[in-house]
C-alpha cells in the first residue's frame, strides 16, 4: 500500500525511533537548525483544545477528504444528524453544523438518533447511524443515507437508503466500516437472540455499502468484569490497521464514569471472519482518570493529524463523576482528542484522557528511552515503557522566560530538584531549555542540567541533549 510504505520510509529517518511512536515530533529534527525550533504544539501535532466539540458523544471524525476534515456525533436531543467540516481539526470546534436529516415526527426512525458515521465509499458518501421508533424509542435499529455530492455538508445530496439488514431482527447500533486488502467489511453492535447479554461486536464482508455479503461472526460479547458494570455491552468499535496487524478498538459498560474501552486485535494475515483470528486484551485499555477529571471515555474513533502521519485517537468524555439520573440524557459527553502513540513492538499506547492544558511532549535521551516518574514520582530513564501517561509533561511558560514541568497524569505535580533527587512535587523548579540539532538540553534557573544517568534522571555539570516526540 502506497500509505504504508511512506509511513516505512518515515520510520527510517527518524533517529530511531519505533514503529509509529513520536514520528511527528522528531522527523524535522535534524532540520531544526536550518528552520528553527519546533514548537511544542507541532511536535505534539494534535489540538488541545478541551472539549474539541462541546455536546457531541460518540464522535466520529472522517480522514482529511479533498483537504476537509468532517464531524459528526450524538446530538444531546438525539433528533437529528449534524456535520461540520473545517480544513484542520482545531477548525471544527468553531466550525457551523448543517443538520443533514432530522428524524420525522412519528413512527418509524421518529426516536433516538444515535451515534452517526461518515464513510466515502466508491465516490459517494454514506451515514451509518441508529435509530428508535416513535412508540419504542429504544427499538434502535441501523439506517444508512447516501449522498452523490462530494460535499457532505450540502443536505440536498443526502437519501435515505433504508435500514442495514442483519441475520436476526434485534438491537443494532454502531456500525462501522473499513477496507483492508481489497475487501470491504463491517463492523457493529448487537443483541443477538439467546445470548443474556446487552450487546457483542460482530463482523462481516459487505457486498455493497449497505448489505452485508456474509453472515456474521460474533468476535467479542462483554464477559470480563470491566464489561459488564451496569451493563453487559460491547459497543462503538473503531478499526485502525497498522504495523502488520488490525486492532479494533470497543468500548464497554453503562455511559457513566465505568464507561471504558477495550482492544481486540488480529493479523493482517488473518480471516477477519473468523472469530479465533481476534484476541481480547485483557484489561481495559483507556478509563476514567480521577487526576486529569475525565470521566467515562468511550466511543472513540481514530483519524490522522494535518501531517499526515500522526495518528489522533476522538473520544467522549465528561469531566464530572457525579449524574443526575439515567447518564444517558445527561447532555455534557464532549469531543476530545489527543494523540495516539505506538510501542516499538507496533502495539498502541493510549495512555490516560488528558486533562486541560497545552502541547503535551515526551523526552527522550536517544533511542527507545524515554523519561518517566515512576511510582514514588521520581524521574528515571526507562527502556518503552507502557506507561505512556508517565513519560508524558507539559512545559508551561513563567516570567522572565523560564518554564516548568507539569506532569500529565499527575498534573497537580511539577519537576523539581530536590537535593540529589529529580522528582515531582507540588513546588516546581523553573528551567530553560535551549534547542539543539537533535533536541533540547534542559538548565535549572539555580544552576546545573538535567542529564539521563544510569537510568536516572539527575543534576550536573553537563547536559543531556533530550529529544522530544
């Protein structure tokens, strides 16, 4: 695949680092001399601003089509489908919305409206999106529209062209489509008769946009303890296939703050019909983070950043814990993205739902190290770690030119020089950083740097050159 191999010729050039992980920050570096510094929010690459979109639960974004990118979700109403489309990300969140449908005043499709996708199939556009009944708003079935125009914001083009049809007549909602090797699939949630749970994941090859060419294979139902809290649901998959493998993304459990998201993940090899081709990580791979105040992240989708190659993970979160009765019409699920990493072995690290604040970077001393606190919360140099919220900081400005270091997992804690120890504390140390051909090295306002030293981060005399990702 031509987007493949550009990502590979990327790989190469970019000081080692691995498969997907810091591209974005670290493919100009041996550049910076000649075109200045990056700044921190273009080696992060993605915006931060929170929410990206106020209201709007189980995001969708498209991939950048003909320059645009386009966004749609749950309304809070869940009366209507609404786009809007901007050429960056940070572009959609004062972007207006053109309402493309709007469910009809009574019978059928006249009750929830829920979760819409947009997908650009063989030159037209299609909506997949679930709706209820007028006298049973939760008899939620699957419709798709269809437009002819190559804009999907002009509501003249969008048709309805009828419900997706499965093997039994039951609860279906969350669709998703992709290609991979030359097939088209989809992806989706549903009741299936005899089965005691909400919903499971199911697959299948599409002959057309709209009716499936195969009969389904269940390729995850909700059993672990994560998945079953107020509900048994597995829902909202989202599919990204990189480094040799497809990795699907689900989310599970009741819409509150137990919402979460797991990860099932298969060859690029396999017969994604056949259900032993899928594994399920054990434990969930995105929760509610008490520290950052994001609560309930779920029904994710993936895009790619304005660069081309960064990949961007959209999510629904709240930033309150406490709801005042049923959390489904509780209307503050907003958009959020940040951006998605990858571990040298091309699994990917999600870290935590980031909290408010600016560009979020990481350091690295060179290769596969990078700096993290560990559980005490002091800075060491370890070997990719996994725990990506741990290796993450932010570099807030102060007076006079000088910065901290905020932590984002901890981000009520700073980096501090405490005697012979680097470590996080609720006091920060200011520091400059001055940019180098490969990064940064990073001075204290009282004297002395910051160096990687025997995996420890610790103070001297000279200088460890950081590279940031």
């Amino acid at each position: 695949m031509k987007y493949a191999l550009s990502r590979r010729t990327l790989l190469r050039g970019t000081l080692g680092v691995a498969a997907g992980a810091g591209i974005a920050g670290l493919a100009q570096a041996g550049t910076a001399e000649a075109s200045g510094p990056r700044t921190d929010a273009e080696i992060y690459g993605v915006p931060t601003t929170q929410p990206l979109v106020s209201q709007r639960a189980d995001p969708f974004i498209t991939p950048r089509t003909n320059g645009m990118y386009y966004f749609t979700g749950s309304v809070p109403e869940y009366d209507r489908i609404a786009v809007r489309g901007a050429t960056t990300l940070g572009g959609l969140t004062g972007a207006s919305e053109t309402v493309i449908w709007r469910r009809p005043a009574s019978g059928k499709m006249a009750g929830h409206i829920w979760a819409p996708e947009l997908h650009r199939v063989d030159g037209r556009w299609y909506a997949y999106f679930a709706a209820g009944d007028s006298d049973d708003v939760f008899r939620i079935r699957t419709y798709i529209l269809e437009s002819p125009l190559a804009d999907p914001l002009d509501p003249s083009g969008w048709t309805l062209r009828g419900q997706l049809l499965t093997e039994w007549d039951g609860f279906t909602l969350d669709s998703t489509t992709f290609t991979h090797r030359g097939r088209r699939y989809l992806v989706w949630a549903q009741s299936e008769p005899e089965i005691a749970v909400n919903t499971s994941l199911y697959i299948a090859r599409m002959a057309t946009p709209w009716s499936p060419a195969t009969k389904p294979t269940r390729i995850t139902t909700p059993t672990k303890s994560w998945e079953i809290q107020g509900y048994r649901v597995n829902e909202g998959p989202a599919v990204l296939i990189r480094n040799g493998r497809v990795f699907l993304t689900f989310s599970a459990s009741a819409t509150d703050a137990r919402y979460c998201m797991g990860l099932l993940t298969a060859s690029a090899d396999a017969d994604l019909l056949d259900r032993a081709s899928w594994v399920k990580t054990p434990d969930p791979i995105f929760v509610t983070d008490d520290a950052t105040k994001r609560y309930g992240p779920g029904h994710n989708s993936f895009t790619v950043a304005e660069d081309g190659v960064t990949d961007v993970l959209v999510f629904h979160a709240r930033d309150y814990r406490d709801i005042t009765g049923d959390p489904l019409y509780d209307p503050n699920r907003h958009t959020r993205v940040q951006k998605l990493y990858w571990h040298p072995d091309g699994t990917p690290l999600f870290g935590v739902p980031v909290g408010d604040g600016g560009p979020i970077v990481r350091l690295s001393p060179g290769g596969h190290d990078f700096v993290r606190h560990d559980d005490g919360g002091l800075l060491v140099v370890s070997r990719a770690p996994r725990d990506l919220a741990a290796t993450q900081f932010r570099f807030e400005a102060r007076e006079g030119g000088a910065e901290v270091m905020r932590s984002v997992d901890r981000p009520d804690q700073f980096v501090r020089i405490d005697g012979p120890d680097v470590k996080l504390d609720t006091a920060p140390t200011a520091f400059r950083r001055s940019w180098k051909r490969h990064g940064v090295t990073i001075e204290a306002d009282g004297g002395g740097y910051l160096r990687a030293d025997h995996g420890k981060i610790t103070v001297g005399q000279t200088a460890t050159t950081f590279e940031l990702s």
